[in-house]
C-alpha cells in the first residue's frame, strides 16, 4: 500500500468515526434528522467523489440505525425477552454495531475480564462487544448474552481459553500455560472477579455462562 492509499484510508476511517460522533451528539440534543441529512446535502458533492459520498451516506444510515438499535436494547433487558432475527447485510451492519455500542456502554468501556480501559481523545476504545454464545448460533442480541472485551481477552474467550462462572469469576484454561505459550498477565486473571457492570440488570445471563463453559472452555 502506497503512502497516498493509507493517508485517504486513514482520512476516512476518522471522517466516519467523527460523522459518528458527531450524529450521536446531535441525536442527544433532540434534533437527529435535520442536521444528518443536512450533512449530506448537495453541497456535499462538491466535497467528496461519489463513491464516497455514497459510502459515507451509507455509514450514516448504519449509525443512525445502530444507535436507535442500542437505545432498543437497553430497554427491552427492563421487560422482556429478545430474539433478533436480523438477515440483509444493511440490517445485519445496524445490529452488529449497535449490540457493540451497547456493551461498551454496559460496561464504560472496560474488559470485563482484565480490567483494561483505554480510550484515545476522539472517543476511540480498545474494548467490543463479544457475544457470550455466538449470535450465529442463536441470533439472541440480548446484552446479558454479551461481554465487553479488549480484543486480546476477546479472541481468548471465543478460542476457550478463559471462561466466567456461575459466580462471575475468571477461569483460565491449564492450555494458557502449557510449553511454548508466554500468557503474561492472562495467567494471571484466573480466579478474579469479573468486571460487573454498574447496573446488575445487565449481568451475564447463567444460561450463557453455563453454555460457554460446557461447549467452549478447554478445561484440559
Ligand atoms: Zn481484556
């Protein structure tokens, strides 16, 4: 990749994520719509190339969307059930950002296994949302089937090889610390407390907890 390539790559990766945080500023101030669409309005043109546009037109859309799906998830944990059957690559976008803007939101932006929270000044975070069971398996976006993760903790928990208990506490695998393998300070979590978040509604749902453990965690 050329110099050039990067730097637009670059340019664009923080042009969506201002857009972003830009739109969920303006949706808090009560006016979502006018100022979003205002965004992309023919003056527009001037400024991007039209796949661009179109790109970041699209980004909108997905953000927008996402974050009403997040506000939708936060308050239906208060009532009932949710069963997400979600299949367009547009709908499967909206809800994938959505359930992550939630868990990070759950947890203030924190691993719920190693503690770490990180965040740079434009709101970039080192932590995602992780499904406990994966949403391919059930399509339940509910956040009690759901962690936030930095992304090394993440890959470890999907590989089984740290689990959470009944009791919210960190299980490490015995494969962490076998031949060849330097686990730092993952080796170190077993046995700790979870990070919970600051509201006990959202805790870990025991049925996922308990699938976790019986389907993926290496216990040898
Ligand atoms: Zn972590």
């Amino acid at each position: 990749m050329s110099l050039a390539e990067c730097c637009t790559i670059c340019f664009i990766k923080r042009l969506l994520h201002d857009i972003d945080f830009g739109l969920l500023t303006t949706i808090l101030s009560g006016q979502p719509f006018v100022i979003h669409f205002a965004s992309f309005s023919p003056d527009s043109s001037t400024y991007f190339a039209p796949e661009l546009r179109q790109r970041l037109i699209q980004q909108g859309k997905i953000n927008l969307e996402s974050y009403f799906y997040s506000q939708d998830l936060l308050k239906k944990v208060k009532g009932k059930e949710i069963k997400e059957t979600a299949v367009s690559e547009q709908e499967y976008a909206v809800r994938d950002q959505g359930f992550k803007r939630t868990m990070r939101r759950i947890y203030d932006h924190r691993c719920a296994l190693c503690g770490i929270r990180v965040k740079t000044a434009e709101e970039h975070t080192a932590v995602v949302g992780a499904h406990i069971i994966p949403w391919n398996i059930n399509h339940n976006d509910d956040p009690r089937n759901g962690l936030s993760l930095c992304r090394l903790c993440h890959w470890t928990f999907d590989e089984g090889l740290m689990t959470v208990n009944l009791d919210y506490v960190v299980r490490t695998s015995p494969q962490l610390n076998s031949l060849g393998n330097m686990a730092a300070h993952l080796a170190l979590l077993n046995q700790r407390n979870m990070i919970r978040p600051a509201d006990s509604d959202f805790l870990p749902d025991p049925d996922s907890l308990s699938w976790h453990m019986k389907k993926v965690f290496r216990r040898r």
